[in-house]
C-alpha cells in the first residue's frame, strides 16, 4: 500500500528505503551544554523503528560562540562520541541519519552573551544598534561548518543538511531584507549567497563525494517587504546545486514576523500549504526536492510523490504523535494510527519556553525507553474509568493494553467529551475526526465501553471495582450576574454542539480560546459577534502556536472584540459592562457564556473509594479545568502506576 510513498530513492551514494523524512524539530533532550541524552537517542531511534527512511536530527550548532542553550552542537570533538551513539542506534534499527547544520543568527539571542550574526547592523531601539558580522566572523563561520561536517562524518551520518531558511544567519545573508552590506557578501543576489555557498563548498570539500548534502531553504520571504521571491531562491538553489547540494528541502516562514506560524503550522493552517512551492521550485532546479507543511496523513504524502510534486515528504509531528506512523501505513494499517491534529501544545510550545517536547496525543515522546518496557501486569486488577472523555479514553487504553479488567463507563452515547465538541469549531475538523477514530481504536481493541451510564454510589456498589479512575470532566461556569437565567443567554457547550442555535447579534462572553472559537462558529453562520474580555486582551490563554492565526481570522470576519469589560448585567436586549468603571450597554439579541468550566465533583467518588479501600485516581478537568494534553498525560500515568 501506498507503492510511491515506500519506494527506494537514490542520491549520490544513500540509498533510501522511503521516501518519507523526520525533520529537524527542536527536543531539548540534550545538556545545557549540547551533548545529546541517551532519552534523545530513544526518540530519535523509536521512528527510526517505525519505519521512517530517514532520521535528521534538529539544528546542530556548528559555532559555539553562536550556539543556544540545551540545544546540540558539534562544535568541536567532544561531540562525536555521543551523536556516533545516535547513528549507529538508527542503522541499527534500519533507519539513515542526517545532521542538520545551523548557525542561528537572530535565534542566538534567546541565549543571553551568544553571538548573534547578521550580514548588516540591525537597529534595536534607544540607540542601541546590533553591529553586522565582521568578514573575519564570516571566515570563522565558513571554516565551522567544514569542520563540523567532517566530525559528521566520524559520528557516522550518512548525510548532511545544510539549514539556509528562518532566519538563521545564511538565510538573513541571502535576504534583502536584512542585507545592505556594500561588500562581497552584500548587494546582488550572488553577492548575498557568497556566506551560504562558501560553507556549502567547506561542506562538500570536508565530506565523501558520495555523501549527499541536503539544504533547507525558505519557499520565499513571508511578510517582509523587500524579502526573497521564489524566483530568488529558486537562482540561489542553482547556484547551490553547482557548489554541491542534492536535495532541497523546501521550507517556508521566519522568526521576525507573524510567518514563523508556517514553521510550524498549526491545525488553522491548511494542510500541503507549502507543497506547490516546493513543485514550482523542483522544475525550476530540476533537483531532488522535499515537500513541508502539515503532511500529517498518508493519503496526502502518497499523492504529492505520485503526482510528480516532490520527490520526498517531511512528516515530523505526524511521526512524534505515532512513531510507528510508517510501519502501520505501509502495512494498509491507517485506522491504527494516532494522526497528528497540529494543536502545537506540547511539541512547538515547550520548546518555546526551553523544555522538552512531549504530544498530546502521545504521553511517551521522551519516555521511549520506559513505555516500551511496559509489560502485561501479572496480577490484572478490575478498573473502572468513570468518564470518556480524552483522559478517560486513554486510560481506558493503557488500561487494557497492560491486561487490566477495564471498564469505561460514559455518560452520553459517544466518547470524547469536550475535545470532541471543540472540533465543532472553525478549522478544527481534524480534531473531532481524530477523537471519533480513537473511538474507534479502543471499541476495535476491545475495550468495554458502557455508553448512557451514569455513574452513582449503587452502581459503584454493584460494580464492585478495585480502581477508580475518576475522569468526570469540568462543566460551564455560570457567573453570578443579573439576568444569567435569562431565556437569550445560553453557554458554548450547548451553542457547539448545536443544542441551541442563536441568531442576529450576539455577545460572547469570554475573549479566551473558547470564547473565541464560538464566536467564530457563530460568525460562519452569519451572525454579528461581539466578545467582551476582563482582561486587557483577547487570547491570553492561547499558546503561541496558534495565537497568530485565531486573532488574524477573528480580525478577518468581522468579530468585533471589547477588552477590559466586565458583564454586570443581561437584559433581553442588551449586555451591560463595566469598562474600567464606566457602565455601558452593548445591544444583542442574544449572550453566548464562555467564561471557562468548573470541576465536576467527585468528593462522593472519593469517600466510596476511601470507604471500600479501593484504589482511585482523578485526573484531568476533574482535577482543575485544563488542556487536553494534561487529561490524556494524567490518565496514561495513574494507569501505568496502579
């Protein structure tokens, strides 16, 4: 299945056994000072055992003067050691290995007294002015990155990537954008590729004729004026090419403006975004070329390579949510895996504030090694999980796998709780697709499912358990106002799941992820939306991976947004609010509640517990109302530690 995804493809003397590639994504499992953790050679080699033809580790810096915190390097020989542990971990799983080279530029600065390297002075306000790279750090730079790819070489890699795209130093070089300089490395496009194309040629002098280098370049520049068109960087790939790259990797976004959303892509961002840039620049080139951007299914990566449009596929999250995505593709086995839904929460945003990734769909990304030493337990216990929900579904499944007697009791006809409801919301189809499959997987796996059961103290006493996993989810919050059992307010769980319908103009009350949301689901419907927020700004609870996109589509439909307001009062016309202690009136037809959830109790849950001395645990929004990935991470974990 899937005949062009599993292919072989050949590039200079690597033979590949697919053409689906891991990339370089940020994991933060190394030392403060670079050194890769045996944790991250147990993720990197768990999708190499997945069946993915090539591994590229994340960004390597080649620079120590230039390099960021807890992030690997190859800087000098003290490296080798630990990455040739890495290579031979992946071939000895039947996967190839690639390094990512970096030298990070602007991206230097998160790392207080790193070098940050820019082809031109860069102004930073009340007169400060970073200074552009002196030819002698240019040099310097050119000489690391020979260097560092022949300690690749030692380390065992079986090919090189060069990385030209997001800002990092070679991509701000090439831009104009960012380069005035006057000299050799400024002014024309040739003259801007001088710094990439010298460490090109430093690279291939450094490595075997038959080791292949890849390049990772930017699509073109995203949101900034005067940047790179694709007819520049499709030039800058030819000249790439005669100095000795093979494959380009085609990227797309930038550190500096709202496009760093397209490095990584969150769920609003369609997916195959980029994939006819990367078709537009292989013709141009006629280089071998890989395609980016949300590829997260196979239907998707089997058609870009039969259609002609790349000639290899980046699947990375895809791989981090299911490691063994490859295998169970190959196998026709799609219903099997966990897809990727691109919510960023526990992959881009961790990175972002410098810890490691994990999934929300996958609580062993980093723990590898520890879930796959999970055995059947010898002595099965009869659980019961009150609750389906994601947490609650999860448990349920690592329940089950481990030989539990497992029961999963749901008070409604369908598993998924609020997780299935927020795919009710704009551009979020994935998510409710995905949680309706994971439905599927456990009623495939065999797992007891009791649909419409409401759970009580006499069904505890009939059920008789020896655990309890108590995942009984969170409910709306009504706030104690004036006027909140009127007959126009209604809350977002019955508006999204379709209960209740409004109409004409309505007022959302709650400028957070939720409140958001339902008003989009409104505005589709043609509705005249108004959010108020307490807060001084909308989206305060929204991480970074998908903060930019929700605000530009809010801004773009139309939904008009009140800050520093408090609802005092609802009439059967109108929302009064308190703005920074002013009163004022808001006309509406009718109030949507999205002002956040309350736990559902389980105090009665826990005293039978404690009065049969059976085992419990409460996880998720029962706990505190929270994201997804906490329900699932905690129902997984009370399971595996019963």
């Amino acid at each position: 299945m899937y005949d062009h995804l599993f292919s072989e493809i050949q590039i200079r003397g690597l033979n590949l056994k697919n053409r689906v590639v891991f990339p370089a994504m940020g994991s933060r499992f190394c030392s403060d000072d670079g050194y890769l953790s045996d944790q991250g050679i147990d993720y990197y080699t768990a999708r190499a055992k997945g069946g993915c033809g090539l591994i590229v580790t994340e960004a390597v810096a080649v620079w120590k003067p230039g390099s960021v915190f807890r992030m690997l390097q190859i800087s000098d020989d003290s490296y080798i050691a630990q990455l040739k542990k890495l290579t031979e971990s992946i071939h000895a799983a039947g996967g190839k290995a690639c390094i990512q080279l970096w030298q990070g530029g602007l991206a230097a600065s998160q790392t207080p007294g790193s070098v940050i390297v820019m082809p031109s002075d860069l102004p930073l306000g009340e007169g400060k002015v970073l200074p552009g790279a002196s030819k002698e750090t240019i040099h310097e730079i050119v000489k690391a990155f020979g260097e560092a790819a022949k300690r690749a070489v030692e380390a065992g890699f079986d090919c090189v990537e060069f990385h030209a795209a997001h800002n990092y130093s070679p991509h701000s070089f090439l831009s104009p954008a960012f380069n005035r300089r006057d000299d050799e490395y400024g002014g024309s496009l040739e003259n801007r590729a001088r710094y990439s194309i010298e460490s090109i040629r430093e690279i291939r002098k450094n490595i075997p004729e038959d080791m292949p280098i890849f390049m990772r370049v930017p699509a073109k520049d995203d949101e900034l004026p005067g940047g790179l068109s694709i007819e520049d960087v499709i030039e800058f790939c030819k000249m790439a090419k005669a100095a000795g790259v093979d494959v380009l990797d085609v990227s797309r976004g930038n550190i500096v403006t709202s496009a760093m959303r397209y490095e990584v892509p969150p769920l609003d961002i369609p997916r195959g975004f980029n994939v006819d840039n990367a078709a537009t620049i292989r013709k141009a080139t006629k280089m071998p070329t890989i395609a980016v951007g949300r590829i997260n299914n196979a239907d998707l990566a089997e058609s870009i390579i039969a259609e002609d449009k790349a000639d290899m596929v980046v699947m990375g999250r895809a791989q981090i949510a299911d490691p063994n995505f490859c295998n169970k593709a190959k196998a026709g086995n799609v219903e099997d895996i966990l897809n990727c839904i691109g919510c960023n929460q526990g992959c881009y945003e961790n990175c972002l504030i410098g810890a490691p990734i994990t999934c929300l769909r996958n609580p062993s990304v980093g723990k590898e090694a520890e879930f796959a030493a999970l055995k059947k337990v010898s002595d099965p216990k009869k659980v019961l999980v009150i609750g389906g929900g994601v947490g609650g579904m999860e448990a349920a499944m690592m329940a089950h796998t481990l030989g539990h007697d497992v029961t999963l009791a749901e008070a409604s006809d369908k598993l998924g709780g609020q997780f299935l409801l927020a795919g009710k919301a704009p551009r979020k189809q994935e998510i409710e697709a995905a949680t309706i499959k994971r439905e599927k997987q456990l009623q495939r796996a065999g797992v007891k499912i009791e649909y419409n059961t409401v759970v009580d103290k006499t069904y505890l006493e009939s059920f008789a358990p020896e655990v309890v996993i108590a995942a009984v989810g969170a409910s709306p919050l009504i706030p104690d106002i004036e006027g909140v059992k009127g007959n126009n307010v209604y809350n977002f769980v019955d508006v999204l799941n379709g209960t209740k319908t409004v109409e004409g103009h309505v007022v959302v009350a709650g400028g957070g992820l939720v409140g958001l949301e339902v008003a989009e689901y409104i505005r589709e419907k043609g509705n005249e939306v108004t959010v108020i927020e307490m807060q001084d700004s909308v989206a305060k609870d929204v991480g970074a991976g998908r903060k930019t996109d929700i605000l530009i589509h809010v801004a773009a439909s139309g939904i008009k947004t009140v800050t520093d307001s408090k609802c005092v009062k609802i009439t059967s016309n109108s929302v009064w609010v308190d703005q920074k202690g002013e009163i004022k009136e808001i006309p509406c037809d009718s109030v949507v509640l999205a002002v956040g959830s309350k736990s559902n109790p389980t105090s009665w849950i826990e005293e039978y517990c404690q009065k049969h001395a059976v085992e419990y645990k409460v996880v998720g929004d029962a706990v505190n109302p929270r994201r997804a990935i906490q329900a699932i991470h905690e129902g997984v974990e009370a399971v595996i530690n019963i």
